[in-house]
C-alpha cells in the first residue's frame, strides 16, 4: 500500500515527484509498485468501490501515477489516466452541457479544435473561438450578449501549441467563474512544475502525459485532474463508459517518467532560453516566439504566473517553408519528428499537417528542447540554419 496524500502534504512538488506512489517501507518489499497484468479479479458478491474487479473499469496498477500526477497538481483528487491525450480532453469536454457554449482558444492544440468543432457539427455544443491571448475579448465573448447565451465552458491552453500564447489564467478563470462556467486548463506545456492552474481556481486540468509527464516518447497517454469530487466522478465515469482506460504497462512508464519530470523541467527550460536569445541573432531566422524573451506580447505575464518558460521555441525562417523543411533535413541532434517534451530534441514544421491551422506561418519550425547539451543543439541547429539560408 502506498503512503497517503497527507504524507506528502508538506514536502515540494520536486520530492513528491520521486516518492509518491511508492509502497510503504515495510522488509522485504519493493521500492516500486507492481504492475498487475491482469484483464480481471476475484470478486464475490457485490463488487466494492475499494476493490479491483475489471480492469476497464479501473486499474489498480495505474493508482501509483495517478497520486503522483494529482499531487503535482495539486488537486484535492488523484488524476484520471486515459488511454490519449485527446480521450482526456473528450472527457473533460463531456462536462459540457448539452447545447452549452464553449469558449476556446483559435490557436489551441488542433487535435482540441478538431474535437470541438466536430461537437458543435454535431450540434452537442455551441464554439467560440479567439486569441486567449486577448483577456478583454475573452472576458467579452464568456458573458455572451447579442442573442449568445453565457459560455459554459472556457478551455486555456497556456502556452498555446504551436505560437506559445500566454493566457492570463486568473483573470480568465475569475471572468468564467462569474458568468457560471466550468474551466478546463491543457497544461501539457507548462507541466504542473512551472503552473498549477488549480490554484487559479481552475475546474479540470488535462494533460497528453505522452509529452512532458512521460517524457521518453515511449507511450500514448493521457491525464485529467478534476477540482471537485462530482466533476472527477463524471471523469472516472466518461472513461469506464467509453472504454478509455489505459493499460498497466502505460501507467508504469508514466510513472518512471514521472521521476525525473523535475531534473528534465529544469534542463529544457533552461536550455531553451539560451536557444531562444541565440536564435534572435541569426540571420535566417525572421522570428523567434519563447515567453521567456522580452519580444514575446506575453513576458510579463508569464513571468508573473510561471515558474519557468517551458521547453518550446518556435521560429519562423526567413527562407520560408523550404527553408523550414531544410533545416528539419539536417539536423543531426534534433530529431525530425511530431511530438514535444521527451528527452531527445525534436523539430518540425507545422504547416506540414493538413490539419494545422492557416493562421500558423508556412514557415514556422516548432523546437521541442530536450535534455541534451546546450552548446550541442546550438551548433547542430546554426549549422543547419546556415545551410538552409
């Protein structure tokens, strides 16, 4: 048995990232949580709420990384792991009253926008969408007016994927709260090491644990940590129901990543820093988006409610979108592939997607900054900037 969440209570996020989870320290035990492979369990009788009986309905070997993500979060409850990132978001879009408005970010994740928009074809919502970035229109478009009722859902996603918009979270949360809707925060980005949103007062907090959380590339996942106990049953319900239940061995990985979540946080944040005043001197690139640049709209404010600037860099070449896809072709230690938050740098040129949105530049390269040497990325990156230009 694991310790509680009181036993972590007064120890910080960095600590609890290493520990939680584990079984008590009793002779003879493991220093990890088993894994269970199996589809079922004994059960006699009425199945209890505090015991296994089929693993779709819950999974006893994903309980340990479902501590750990909750307590990072800092949530009253354990997290909801789900077997994607877009099958956390569907749930937590599910808390959305049928007919109900939802306000969203123009520029989110497109796999969100691709899910809300398929909702309101259906006619199961009503979308807004518009720059999070812009907290009075956003305010403005919660209150509805004109004939639109108030929102009943405001999703943030801060940064934003891939123009790295920063939302000012509170004032956003506080305006929703006010009109009566619930708010869901995408922190996959950010990673609750540099933002808790539910310390905003944010509702729900989803991840794509498959991206920082997991942070190895090695697993599809997704994570939902809801503020109140009705909202986390609805979750807990949405995933038994539509049979989105992660599998043991998905659940371990998340949590071994989990462990050095604090040590990669602090190394990608840093390094992309650098990068990103590098790259703001380079010839071939038109422009550089980092919050932690005082050219970025959102410096302050990032600075303000993050306890770094994340692991992600965007630029936008000179050369256009061939240049893009020539740098793309000639790195040597960033890999050419979708996907942020492993240990291996990573870069791409968005637009590549058929389902990117047009406002993000054709020739825009999202950096995905890993773990590596600093110097190293740099040099690979100049030299294959130089070539492209």
């Amino acid at each position: 048995m694991a310790h509680p969440r009181s036993f972590y209570a007064d120890l910080s996020p960095d600590t609890a990232a290493v520990g939680a989870g584990r079984p008590e320290w009793e002779q003879g035990e493991p220093v990890n949580p088993p894994v269970l492979f199996s589809s079922t369990f004994i059960s006699r009788g009425v199945p209890g709420q505090d015991e296994p009986a089929y693993a779709r309905y819950d999974n006893p070997s994903n309980h340990p990384a479902e501590q750990v993500v909750g307590l990072l979060e800092g949530g009253p409850n354990d997290a909801v792991l789900f077997a994607s990132g877009m099958a956390a978001i569907d749930a937590a879009c599910s808390l959305i009253p049928t007919g109900g408005r939802l306000v969203m970010p123009s520029h989110a994740y497109n796999g969100s926008l691709a899910l809300a928009r398929d909702l309101a074809a259906s006619g199961r919502i009503r979308l807004s969408t518009l720059p999070i970035d812009q907290t009075e229109a956003v305010v403005a478009a919660l209150a509805g007016g004109d004939g639109c009722a108030p929102a009943a859902m405001l999703w943030i996603e801060t940064p934003t994927n891939p123009l790295l918009e920063i939302a000012d979270g509170p004032a956003l949360i506080e305006a929703a709260h006010r009109v009566g809707a619930i708010v869901a925060v995408d922190n996959t980005i950010a990673t609750p090491l540099v933002q808790r949103p539910l310390d905003w007062g944010a509702d729900v907090v989803v991840h794509s644990a498959s991206k920082c959380l997991g942070g190895h590339s090695d697993l599809i996942l997704g994570a939902a940590v809801a503020a109140s106990a009705e909202h986390d049953g609805t979750l807990r319900d949405f995933r038994r129901i539509r049979g989105a239940t992660p599998s043991a061995f998905d659940g371990f990985l998340l949590l071994r990543g989990l462990r050095t979540l604090a040590l990669r946080t602090e190394r990608s944040n840093a390094s992309a820093a650098v990068l990103a005043r590098r790259l703001e001197s380079h010839p071939a690139v038109e422009k550089v988006i980092h919050p932690s640049l005082a050219s970025h709209p959102g410096h302050a404010l990032a600075k303000a409610q993050m306890s770094g600037f994340g692991g992600v860099i965007s630029i936008e070449l000179a050369g256009g979108a061939q240049a893009a896809d020539a740098v793309a072709a000639q790195t040597r230690t960033w890999a050419p592939a979708t996907s942020l938050g492993g240990v291996e740098s990573m870069l791409e040129r968005r637009r590549r997607w058929p389902g990117e949105f047009s406002d993000v530049p054709d020739n825009l390269l999202r950096l995905s900054v890993g773990i590596e040497n600093v110097d190293d990325l740099w040099e690979d990156l100049a030299q294959a900037l130089s070539r492209a230009a």
